[in-house]
C-alpha cells in the first residue's frame, strides 16, 4: 500500500515539473514575439520620417564665364605651281668600230698545167686535172692556225665517180706542215662533187684528179 501511494506521488511530480516547463517555454516565446512586433513597428514609423538637415547633401552651383563664339573658316588651299621640265643636255654619241680580220678561205683550182704537174714533192704526176667541180664545199679553217694567223694551202686527190662523187682521197701536198690544213683539206675534199666523164654514152671514173685549198685570212 505504501509503495502504491509513492509511484502516485512521484507521477503528479513529474506532470508538474513537465507543465512548468511548458508554461515557462510559451511565456517566453510571447516575450520574444512581442519585442520583434515593437522593433518591427518603430522601424516603420522611422523610415516614414523626413531625412534631418544634418544628413542633407547641397550641390554646389557650377558658374562658367561667358565665352564668345568664332567661326572657323579653313584657309584656301593654296595653288600648286606649274611642274618644272628640266632639259637633260644632250651627250654626243661616240661609236665604236672594231674591225676584225675575219677568216676566210679562198677555194681555187690549180691552173691547167701544159704537160705534168709539179708539186714540189721531188716527182711528176702527169694526171688529168682539167676537171672543175661542180660543188666545192667550205673547209674549216685550222684552229691552231688560226690562233697563230697563219696562212696555207693543202693539195689532195681524188677519184671521180661515176656518179660525179669522189672517192679514194688523199693528201698530196700541205704547207705549212703541222697547222692543220692537210686534215681540214681532206675533210672537205670528201664532199667535192663534179659532172661525170661520158664516153660511148657510158659514165666512167676518173683517177688522178687533184684539187687545191687555199687557206687565206683577210
């Protein structure tokens, strides 16, 4: 029974200490709500009044002289006086003449010889040499007697054909030796065209037909 009537004392105790709480709690949530309502209010009525004069901002008058207007006119442009034509004097013209001894081969057949032909090699050669070529082609002239400005001759023999061509050529005579007028004299004797000799109506050949080279500088 005792034991009964203290668990009934200690439940009313802690129900009490439980709505003190509470009360305490709600008392002072209405104490803060109350504050924020004035401090709400006194701010309303604060930004409703008119600013004070200390507060006041006075703009400063800006004064400017008087300034008298001109008008700019730009200055004509001035005229470009006339361009001056300067006269180059005229220099004399100087030509200048060179005149080079021009190389050049004289091509002639040896006269026709009375009897034999003598050619200074130390023999006769009685050959037939009336025979005049209808082409005579342009020998070289020797470089190495060129270089030296030499002059000569070269006297080669040849075989007419039937066709009026040449074969069997050879060299007979050169002067001077050793500048090369024999080689140029051959190689241009190759090339020697003639009419061809007719008996009875048939085209025979000729051997022993000389031709001279002449090498001249002028």
């Amino acid at each position: 029974m005792t034991s009964l009537l203290q668990i009934n004392t200690g439940g009313r105790e802690a129900r009490g200490r439980v709505a003190a709480r509470f009360g305490a709690a709600l008392l002072a949530a209405m104490l803060v709500t109350s504050v924020l309502l004035v401090l709400m209010v006194l701010m309303i009525v604060n930004r409703g009044e008119a600013p004070d004069s200390k507060g006041s901002y006075k703009i400063a008058d800006i004064w400017q002289p008087e300034r008298s207007l001109t008008e700019f006119v730009k200055p004509p442009k001035p005229t470009r006086p006339p361009e001056l034509t300067l006269m180059q004097p005229s220099m004399p013209t100087q030509s200048l003449r060179f005149d080079a001894p021009a190389p050049s081969i004289s091509l002639q057949a040896p006269p026709r010889p009375t009897g034999s032909l003598q050619l200074g090699l130390g023999g006769d050669f009685a050959r037939d040499t009336d025979y005049i070529p209808v082409y005579v082609p342009q020998a070289l002239y020797p470089r190495r007697a060129l270089s030296r400005a030499r002059e000569g001759y070269a006297v080669v023999e040849v075989i007419i054909t039937t066709s009026g061509g040449v074969r069997g050529v050879k060299l007979v005579e050169e002067s001077p030796l050793n500048y090369g007028f024999g080689s140029a004299a051959l190689k241009a004797a190759i090339k020697l065209k003639y009419k061809p000799r007719i008996i009875d109506g048939h085209a025979v050949e000729v051997p022993g037909v000389m031709y001279k080279f002449s090498f001249r500088l002028e």
